[in-house]
C-alpha cells in the first residue's frame, strides 16, 4: 500500500511539473503580447482629434487605462461625459453622463 501511495505521489507531482513547463511560456508570449499590443494604440492627441471630429469638445482629462482610454469631455448635445476609448480604433466603448453643462 506504501508503494501506491508513493507512485501515485511521483506521478501527480509529474504532471505538475509537466502542466507548469507547458503554461509558462504561453503566459510569456502574453506578456510579449501585450506590450507589443501598446505599441500600436492611437496616440491621445489621436484620440482627442477623432473625438473632436465627432462633435466632443472641452476635454476635461485623457487617460491610458490598462486595456483602454478613459476621456472626461463634454459631448455633442452639451452634457459632461466619461468616456471609455478603444486604444487601437478610437471608438466609444461606452459612455456614462455626469452632469449637464
């Protein structure tokens, strides 16, 4: 019964090891990934002139987030938003009112 134990001990720890070794460089390339993703976000005067071009004016704040841009501004109908960007296309992801102007 002793050597069971000790088997079925070495063969989970194995495996263990296995898992590790197969998920570490996945997660390096990842990383690599996201740094190189960076690399190829629009520039915040970018962001800003597409904005404008889209009728927001006063901005308040342009902000890199981890995985977006956040713009405090006030948009087309005069209102005071918060704005969260996608940082490759400029787009609004979503747009939450805080006050009107």
């Amino acid at each position: 019964m002793r050597a069971t134990t000790l088997i079925a001990t070495l063969a989970l720890t194995g495996g263990l090891l296995g898992a590790g070794a197969v998920f570490m460089p996945a997660m390096a390339q990842t990383a690599g990934t996201s740094a190189a993703t960076q690399a190829s976000w629009l520039t915040m005067q970018q962001v800003q002139t597409k904005l404008e071009a889209a009728g927001y004016r006063d901005f308040e704040k342009i902000e890199r987030d981890s995985d977006k841009y956040e713009v405090k501004a006030t948009d087309p109908q005069g209102k005071r938003v918060e704005l969260d960007i996608d940082p490759m296309t400029g787009d609004v992801l979503k747009t939450e009112v805080k006050r009107s102007k």
